[in-house]
C-alpha cells in the first residue's frame, strides 16, 4: 500500500470518529439511549413486524415522507394507517357489490 494511501486512511478514519462523537455531544440529549440494531431486530420481531421493501415512484415517495413527516408515528406508522384504510375501502365496496348482487 502506497503512504498516500495509508494516510488516507487514516484521515477517514479519524473523521468517521469525529462524526459519531460530536453528534451524540450537541443537540438536545434524547431520554432513551439508541438501540444497536440487534436489539431493534429483536424488538421488532417480538411486535410481529416484517422488513418490507418495494420500489415506488419519486413523486409518490414524496407524498409519503410528507404525511410521515406529519404523523407522529412516522414512515412505518402513516404506510401501516394507509394500507388499513384501503384495505377497509376495498373490503367496503367488495361487501357493497356482493349485497348489489343478491338484491338483484
């Protein structure tokens, strides 16, 4: 390995570290200490939720963050609420049509 290469190294390194400790030192100071990934796994997986990931369109995507922006439960929360919602709608009109059906 060449010496510039190493020195670059160590340059990102050294910032990498930087980062991850003056961002826990400014800003306001969070009540709960921040889960490792594991643990949320594991947190998750006890509340019986799934990863799930799907490709959309950017404008759609943008609508998204807007209402998770406004929902207190965030992205996950607002797409479960929507997702609830046009499920009702749909089993709504499917019960609608069956009971058109038998009236006529």
């Amino acid at each position: 390995m060449k010496k510039f290469d190493l020195e670059k190294n160590k340059a990102l390194k050294l910032t990498n570290g930087l980062k991850q400790n003056s961002s826990s030192s400014f800003g306001p100071q969070t009540a709960q200490p921040k889960l490792d990934k594991r643990e949320q796994r594991r947190l998750d997986q006890e509340k019986g939720l799934v990863p799930f990931a799907c490709k959309l369109d950017s404008d759609l995507v943008r609508q998204l963050q807007e209402l998770a922006a406004k929902h207190e439960g965030g992205m996950s929360e607002a797409l479960a609420d929507l997702l609830v919602k046009a499920g009702l709608e749909r089993k709504a009109a499917a019960q609608a049509g069956q009971a058109g059906q038998r009236g006529g």
